[in-house]
C-alpha cells in the first residue's frame, strides 16, 4: 500500500491530430484533478475522445496543449527512454482485450512489467503470488490465458497492473468483454485493490452500472467535460 499522498492535474489539455484540411481536435480542453485513494469514471458515446484522454494521461501521447502533472512531474518533458520508465513506475495499465502474452503462464504475466529492471526478485515474485491470491487465482498460476476464463483473464491484468505500486490505475472499458456478474465481480475487485493500495483509478466506460461503482464521474462529449 502507497502510504504518500500522490496527485493528478489535468489541466486544460487539447489534443489534435493533423489531417489534409484543419487539425482534428479530439480533446478540447479537459481539466480535473485526483488525489491518492480516489477514483473517476469517464463516461460518453464512441468517439468523443475517452480513449485519448486516457492514452494523454497515461503518458502514451503527448498533448497538443495544457499540461498533465503526476505526483508533481509533467511526463513530457521527459526523454523517451525516462518517461518509458516514469510510466513502468506510476502508471498501471488495464484494458479491455487485457493483452496477456500467450506464451506465458499467469505469474510470469503478472511479473511482465517488472522485467525491464532484470530478472524479479524474491520480494517482487512474493507480490506477484500475493495479488494473484488477492483475486482469486491462487490455484492458476501455471495457467496461460487461453486456460483462462475471460473473468480470469481481467483479473490477471488487474493484478499485472498492481505490481509496481503505482500511483495511478488506468482502466479503459475493463468489463466490456464480460457477462455482467463477471463485470461486476472486477468492477467490485478493482475498487477493493484500489483502495487497499490507496491508489488512484480512472475508468473509462460505456458501462453505467460499473460508474456507479466509482465515487466521482464525468461526461465527455466531442472532447470537453459536460457534466
């Protein structure tokens, strides 16, 4: 568990995209701020630009204005090889498709993103096995995916995205592949880690029943927060 208090601000952020004609804005100015321990879902309609605001945030694409501050570091202005580090670091990853390796068994999945600083050691392999156990897959851990149930499956990126300790978890629809009691079951398992882990969380979602779940949420429409 992250005992600091660590901060998010999103200020003003606008993404375009060049295109032939105009630039294409995506993001139109989107502000908001998290602070450790707190959670946000992000809801609106296929295109309204959820999916870049969390690839800006997550350090994946750099805006095109505006500023995104985490734990009082602006990513962008980092090299390539630093802000890859940064993200490895702060940043937990948990999408939709949960991009588990096939080749690979359920701990060494979970242990993925540990790798780029050498071969894990005995306290990160114990965190690994910890996670797995706190959501329920103890008796898979020499499991691949494909031996996996799609709620399984979420619940490995789940754990993956933990073993770092990171100050913020980014979640982009992670139960829209799911049955609803499976989407329900991660929904209540993410915000028990999260809040074990005094973590932030943004979830991106078309699911209105797993925003409900969050304590705070927004509305993005063509880039901007309407609600």
């Amino acid at each position: 568990m992250r005992a600091s208090v660590a901060e998010l601000v999103v200020d003003n952020v606008v993404k375009e995209y060049p295109t032939p004609a105009e630039p294409l804005r995506v993001l139109g100015g989107v502000s908001f701020e998290l602070q450790s321990g707190e959670n946000l879902a992000i809801l609106g309609p296929s295109g309204s630009g959820k999916s870049t605001l969390l690839h800006v945030i997550g350090g994946l694409e750099p805006p095109t204005s505006g500023t995104v501050m985490l734990d009082k570091q602006d990513p962008f202005t980092l090299g390539e090889r630093e802000l890859a580090h940064f993200r490895n670091r702060n940043i937990g990853f948990i999408f939709q498709e949960h991009h588990l390796l096939p080749q690979l068994n359920v701990l060494e999945n979970v242990l993925l993103p540990t790798i780029a600083e050498g071969k894990p050691d005995a306290a990160v392999r114990d965190r690994a096995r910890d996670l797995l156990e706190r959501v329920g897959l103890s008796g898979r851990l020499t499991h691949r995916p494909a031996e996996l149930s799609g709620g399984e499956r979420e619940r490995v990126a789940v754990a993956r995205s933990l073993i770092r300790n990171p100050v913020l978890l980014l979640a982009d629809e992670p139960t829209g592949n799911l049955d609803r009691k499976n989407a329900v079951s991660v929904g209540e398992l993410l915000l028990e880690l999260q809040k074990q882990e005094n973590t932030m969380l943004i979830v991106v979602t078309h699911s209105l029943e797993l925003a409900d779940m969050l304590a705070r949420r927004v509305e993005l429409e063509d880039g901007v927060i309407v609600v």
